[in-house]
C-alpha cells in the first residue's frame, strides 16, 4: 500500500486544520497553521485527516496542540501499517506447528511462575505436565483474530482518561484479514448457500 503524505498534500491538511478549528471555536493564523504543519508534515494525509475527525468528535471547547494531534494521527498511521503489513502476508503452511510452539512455551513460561509463587514444583502428574501429543490444539488461519474477522482496538486517549486502562467499553475493529481469510471466506459462501437453498425450497431467505 503506498501513502499520500502530508507535506504533498497541503490543501488537504488545511482543509482537515480549519474543520478541527471551526469545531472547537478556535482562531487561525498562518504562524499556527505552519507550526501545525510541521509538526504533521511526515505523516500520512490519510491518518491526519482520520485524527481530525476523531478529535472533532470529542467533547472539548479547545483546539487540541499540535503534539495532540500528531499522537493520535502517528498511532493510527501505525494501525494502517499494520492493516497493510497483515495483507501481504502470505498464511503460514505450518498454522497447527505454529500453535504447538507457540503454546508449549507459554505452558512453560506459566508453570516457571507457577511453581515460583507455590516455592515448590508442580508434580508430574499434573495436567499441566501432560505430553504434547497429548494436546488437542484449535487451528486458524489468522492467530490475530481466530478468524472472527474483527480484534480489540486499543483504548485512546481520551477514553484512558475517562475510565482508566481497564474500564469502558471494549471496541472491536476489522482484522487485517477480513478480506482475505479463507476460513472467513468459507464461511460466507457456505451463508450464501443456505440462504439460496432456503429461498429455492420457497422460504424466507
């Protein structure tokens, strides 16, 4: 995916500056649009336009600073990074070795805590000792979402701020491989046919 970014955009970035102004009462001059702009210049339009309308919509009478500003468009430019990294992934050949690996080093790692909280060993017996063939083990083809389609978006700042690291209502956005998840993909034509099965026999869809 390539960017558009914000130093080659300048009418753009005025635009999203004089909304984000007009919104929170505030007054422009051409020294505060070129600090602002400085301080966004390097990132992509696409994220400062986004980070703009997010703060538009938050419930302040103040124009936010530029570093307000330049925080929460950087941490979306990283959420489309990410989005655009996840896409042109090829999945794993390995998704089932992958989660043993993955899985018997975070056993190990619960059980090293474990046994340091008790001050003793946990005994072989346990079924946390039990072997590895042993284990049943779920497989997906993304390990971000377990092909749900959607993961949890990280809390702004705004709503830290509101009701703490822990609190508030947990939000999901759209996993990077929602478009291309064969699982997910499965499961919408296999959707689709029954749909088209149900109408056919003369029901409601």
């Amino acid at each position: 995916m390539t960017y558009n970014y914000c130093e080659d955009n300048p009418q753009e970035f005025l635009a999203a500056f004089n909304s984000l102004a007009s919104s929170k009462n505030a007054s422009v001059d051409t020294i505060k649009t070129e600090v602002y702009f400085k301080a966004l210049h390097g990132l992509p339009i696409q994220a400062v336009r986004q980070a703009a309308d997010d703060l538009i919509r938050e419930p302040s009478p103040y124009l936010p600073d530029a570093g307000t500003w330049y925080d929460r468009a950087d941490r979306i430019a990283c959420q489309m990074y990410d989005v655009s990294a996840q896409k042109s992934l090829p999945p794993s050949k390995s998704i089932q070795r992958d989660e043993r690996a993955y899985l018997i080093t975070a056993r190990e790692e619960f059980l090293q805590k474990l046994e340091a909280f008790l001050g003793r060993p946990v005994s072989e017996k346990s079924a946390w000792r039990k072997p590895v063939d042993d284990i049943v083990l779920p497989t997906y083809a993304c390990l971000s979402c377990h092909d749900t389609g959607w993961v949890q978006q990280e809390k702004d700042m705004q709503e830290m701020k509101l009701y703490g690291p822990s609190g508030g209502q947990p939000t999901v956005k759209k996993c990077g491989c929602s478009t291309t998840n064969v699982v997910i993909k499965a499961r919408f034509a296999a959707h689709d046919a029954r749909k088209r099965e149900t109408v056919k026999r003369g029901g409601r869809a």
